[in-house]
C-alpha cells in the first residue's frame, strides 16, 4: 500500500532542477518519468485532504485531492509525458526544465487546498512560463517574455491582496472555500483569476507568448497555463453570473480573431481562448452539469490545443513561421506534418469523432435553456468558426501551390511522433469518450454520437464549410495576406505608453522647475537671514540704538513690576 | 516540336473541401430533417437550425473580418507602439 503523500506537483518541481544538470539523453526520459511517477501517486491516493500544517498560524494544506481537480491532474500529467516525446527533438536543457517547472506550479496548485499554496504554486508556474518564452529562440520572444512577467506580476499581486483581505475580512482560515466577489478579497481573486484564463482585455498575454515561444514552449503554455485559471474559477466562483458574459465575450473575441489572424500559432492561441470562454461561461452557469461540461472541456481542449500547436510548431521547425500566407506548397514538403495538422484542426473545431465533440455536445447541452439560448448559440457557432479558422483555411493554404519544385522536408522524427501521440489521444478520447465521463465530478450518462447530436454537428461544420468555401471563389472571403491585426495591447503598448511617456517628461520638466523654484527661494531666504543673523550679532552698531534699548528694557521692568503688584 | 507543360491545377482542393463539406453537411440536415428528433427549445436547435447557424456565422465572421482588416491590419513584422522592453 503507498504511503506516500506527496503533493504530485511537486516530483515534477524535483524533476525539474534534475534535468538541469543531466545530459541530453536523459532529460527527455526524466520528463516522462516524472509525469508518470506523479501520475501514479495520483492515482494510488484516495480523495480526502492532508491534515493541515500550522504556518504563522494559518493552515497550509499540501495535499487535497477530490474528483475536481483530480480531472485536470490527469490531463495535466499525460500532456506532459506528451511533451517528453516532442521534447526530444532539440537540445535546450532550460526550457526543458523551464517546462517541468511550469508543469510542476500548476499540477500542485490544483492539489493544494490552501489559498497561500495556491497562490505560491500558480506565481511559481507563471514564472515558469516566462522562463520558457524567454528560452525561446525566435526574434521578439524576449520582449514577449518581460510582457507576460509583466502580467504574472500583477495577477501574482491581486492574489496576494485578495488573500490578505479575505484573511482580514474575518475569515477563519484559507482553506479552500467558495469566495464572494463583492467582498475585496474576493473581487482582487476574480481580477486575477480574470488574467489567468485571458479574459477580455487580458486575453492578449495568450496570443503574445504562444507566437513567441518555440515549437514545445508553445504547446507547453497552451496545455498548462489558462487551465489552472478554469479550475481556480471552478473552486472558488462557482455559479457566479458575471462569469457567463465574460466568457461569451470570450468566445466571441477569441473567435473573430482566430478567423482573421495570419499567424496560425495566434490563431490556434486564440482558439482556445474560444474553448476557454466555453469552459468560464459554463462554470458561470453553474448546474451540475455544466460545472461537469467546464471540466470536460478543459480536458479535451488542453489535448487538442497541445497537439495543434505540436503540428504548427513542426511548421516552425522547417519554414522558420507559421503564417498562412507563407503556406504554399506546405502539403508537398511536409506531408505528414500537414495531415496531423488538419487533424488537430479538425479537433479543435469539435468535429465529431474527435475529442473536443464528446465535451462540446455535453455543453451544448448543459446551455440549452430558454434563458441561455443566446450562449447555446454563441457555443455552436464557435464550432462553425473554429473550424472555418484552424482547419478549413490551412488545408486551402497548404494545397496552393506556386507551380515550382517543392522540396521535401518533413519535420524531426520525435516533433512527428509527439504531434502523432497528442492526436492519437485526439482521436481516442473522442471515439471512446465513456471514461472520460466517468472521471467528471457529476457522475454522467451521456451518448454523445446519438443521432439527434450527431447529425446536428455533421450539419453545422458542413454548412460552415460549404459558405465558407463559396464565399472565397466568390472573392468575397478575404484573401491570406501577411498582415498582423492590432489588438488590444496595441492601445497600450502605442497611445498609452505614448501618453504615459510624455506625461512623465512633463512630469520631470515640472519637477525640475519645481526644484530650480525651491533653490532659488531658498538661496534668496538663506540671503536675507544671513543678513539678519549679522544684524544681530552687532546690536550696538548705532549709537542712539543702546539708549534706545536700555530705556526700552527699563519701561518693560517697570510695567512687569506694577503688573506683578497689582 | 515541344510542347509547353500545362501549368499546375488550381483550385483542386477547394472542390475536394466543398464535396466533402456539402456531403457532410447534406448527411447531417437530411438525418436531422428525417429523424424523429423533438423539436428544440427555440428556432436554431430546431431540424435545420444548424445549417442557419453555421452559415450565418461563417458569413457574419467574414463580414467582419473583412472590417477588422481594414481597421486593425498592419504588414506583417511592422513595428507598432512602444514596448515594455523600450528604454528611452
């Protein structure tokens, strides 16, 4: 019988300062052994918590393990054994670590069952994430890097307020509990949570680090960074209506631009902020079931998304960009490395067969309600959009072809067969979703190829795609062109830091007339007391002023006299 | 004499997409037309609501696209705003 409680999140920690110093041929082995060695210490432990540990008297649970995290823990851990397939590709012993680390904040952020462990592991992943951007080899990929750090540090800050405010407020402890957003603290830990899973104005800290990071690094962040968000809102906000606008807007935003976007790595970075919205919008919703549909689909997107960014990051290996508009002749010279593509696409669109329908279908479901049918709606056509945008236009731009010689140059073998094992896990989650319903919180009986679900979907995706591809022969639908699409970070990265940057030379030219005013009031007041200083120290200079003073002084000792008498 | 080599086809794969999204989609709307499905709680979850759906979102999508591109496009690589890893 295991006796071991360790927080599994933590062996990948260890892992992580071990791959450090081994040699190339190990670091692949030692990923892989650390995610399954935390997988089995998962898996061997029965639910319940850790008894607490009393730190400057508050208690700090490392191990609480229950069906809701339980399900995140295992797609966690399976993407990671993933990663150590692809990983062995390329020499980078630090992203390797950068990896694991990352791996390792947000497997024990989901195991902890406190809020200051909580906190400490998601900062600790979201530092990790900055690491593996900074790893990255491609132009920009530092300034990206300082931009995410930017954004962990102040989501890390309004955990940190929140927490201490919650603590303030009176609350007994910080063990897990839901929290209310109207209070302080609980309002800072929304803002936060917010940032994580990429709300709107903050969703572009997604996009930016996916595109800048390397072909693993991109995978890695879109498998563990938004979904330690999904299961905080799922802990601690459950049911909580602002979650249901926020995420359509999500879905909306993340849809439009996945449409638009040149750069496939942003468009699939924006697709899951599609299939992230999903997940917020249904935890806002909050029955059972759509709490147990949020779940799932996390599940399955952060498969999907890690095997479609494994595609394109095969992409990036050979042609140095993933751009639409640079796609030609791509079927040609990278022939499996496109199939997998338009497989991982087709997933990521909720096409039926593939992971992401099981789960689809059950939040389809989960939102069909007279009041909700607007975000039924919003959820079904974001199937029709996703799979116009990472699957339909890349099969049409990587079949054009110029005419000339195409050279064959398909990608590393072990970036093949990690792509080929992450749609492998695709696939069969989405043929045999059965087990992934068992692991749900909400114990789920539910037929997701019943033809009444079935063909509604086969219906949707074809109509989408017949319209879609009328459109483009009709000159209608806008051509691939390398064009970039402003998003909100330009407001604040142009006009804004435009106004911040000539508000502060202002502000230096006010301070420094300020300080040139200041001395020279000074040096005229240091003047004229120095002139009465010297005064005073020659009172006798006048010869009338002594008999002016020595009578002066007399009257006053006479009034003070007669004052005293009387 | 030689002949001139006939330029490559184009355009294949967008018929080859067009079949099989209009075969998918013909299966999807005739089962859900002839099955014997209840109606759904509103207009698009009714038999053939998906197909409005669908197309209309593709549609609504490339409207904007096209709007969005003419709004918020800029070449690609082109340095836009200051950064947060600029110092004067």
């Amino acid at each position: 019988m295991w006796a071991i409680t360790l927080n599994p999140g933590f062996v990948c920690i260890l892992a992580a300062l071990l791959v450090l110093a081994a040699p190339q041929t190990m670091r692949a082995i030692t990923m892989a052994g650390a995610g399954l060695l935390a997988l089995l210490l998962l898996l061997s432990r029965n639910f319940g918590a850790e008894e607490a540990i009393a730190q400057m008297g508050l208690p700090v649970v490392l191990l609480n393990l229950d069906a809701l995290n339980r399900i995140f823990g295992i797609a966690a851990l399976i993407t990671l054994i993933t990663f150590a397939i692809f990983a062995n590709a390329r020499r980078n012993r630090y992203e390797d670590a950068a990896i694991l680390m990352m791996a390792g904040g947000a497997v024990s952020a989901l195991f902890v069952g406190d809020l200051i462990s909580f906190v400490a592991a998601a900062s600790l992943a979201g530092l990790a994430a900055a690491w593996i951007v900074f790893c990255s080899p491609l132009e920009e990929a530092r300034r990206a890097g300082v931009r995410l750090l930017v954004w962990n540090g102040l989501e890390g800050l309004l955990l940190l307020v929140g927490v201490a405010f919650h603590l303030s407020a009176g609350s007994s402890g910080t063990v897990f509990a839901r929290l209310d957003i109207a209070t302080i603290g609980g309002g800072c830990i929304f803002a936060a949570l917010m940032i994580r899973v990429g709300a709107p104005f903050a969703h572009v800290w997604v996009k930016d680090t996916i595109a800048h990071a390397s072909p693993l690094g991109g995978a890695a962040l879109s498998a563990f960074s938004t979904m330690v968000g999904v299961y905080a809102l799922a802990r601690f906000f459950p049911a909580e209506p602002l979650l249901i606008p926020i995420g359509a807007a999500m879905i909306a935003v993340g849809a439009l631009y996945a449409s638009t976007v040149d750069d496939l790595r942003a468009g699939a970075a924006y697709g899951l902020m599609t299939q992230t919205g999903v997940c917020v919008a249904l935890i806002g919703v909050g029955s059972p079931l759509a709490v147990a549909a949020a779940e799932g689909h996390i599940f399955t997107s952060m498969f999907v998304f890690m095997a479609l960014q494994m595609a394109l990051g095969a992409v990036l290996a050979r042609r140095g960009a993933v751009r639409l508009s640079q796609f030609e002749g791509l079927s040609r010279a990278m022939p499996i490395t496109t199939t997998l593509m338009l497989i991982t696409g087709l997933a990521a669109s909720g096409a039926p067969g593939f992971a992401l329908y099981a789960t689809h279908s059950v939040a389809l479901e989960a939102s069909a309600q007279w009041d909700l049918r607007w975000l039924w709606a919003l959820i079904a056509a974001s199937s029709a959009a996703l799979f116009v945008s990472l699957a339909l236009r890349p099969a049409l731009a990587a079949h054009r072809h110029g005419g000339g010689k195409v050279k064959f140059n398909e990608a590393p073998f072990s970036m093949l067969l990690g792509a080929g094992v992450a749609a492998f896990f695709c696939v069969s989650i989405g043929l045999a979703p059965s087990w992934l319903y068992g692991l749900m919180p909400t114990a789920l009986t539910f037929a997701p190829f019943d033809l009444d679900r079935l063909a509604p979907q086969f219906e949707l995706l074809g109509a989408a795609g017949v319209a879609f591809v009328l459109l483009r022969a009709l000159n209608l639908a806008p051509r691939e062109r390398a064009v970039d699409l402003l998003d909100i970070d330009a407001f604040y990265r142009g006009p804004v830091a435009g106004a911040a940057r000539w508000a502060g030379v202002v502000m230096l030219r006010v301070y420094g007339a300020a300080g040139a005013a200041v001395a020279l009031l000074a040096a005229r007041a240091g003047a004229a007391l120095a002139a009465w200083a010297r005064s005073c120290d020659a009172p006798y200079l006048g010869r009338g002023w002594a008999a002016l003073q020595f009578w002066a002084i007399g009257a006053l000792a006479v009034i003070i006299l007669i004052g005293a008498r009387l | 004499m030689t002949r001139k080599p006939l330029p490559s086809p184009r355009g294949g794969v967008a018929g080859l997409a067009l079949l099989f999204c209009a075969t998918a989609g013909g299966a999807g709307l005739a089962f859900d037309l002839l099955g014997d499905a209840p109606a759904g709680f509103w207009l698009l979850a009714d038999p053939g609501g998906r197909a409005m759906l669908g197309a209309g979102a593709v549609t609504i999508l490339v409207l904007i696209a096209h709007g969005a591109r003419w709004l918020l496009a800029r070449r690609a690589g082109e340095k836009g705003g200051r950064d947060v890893g600029d110092h004067p």
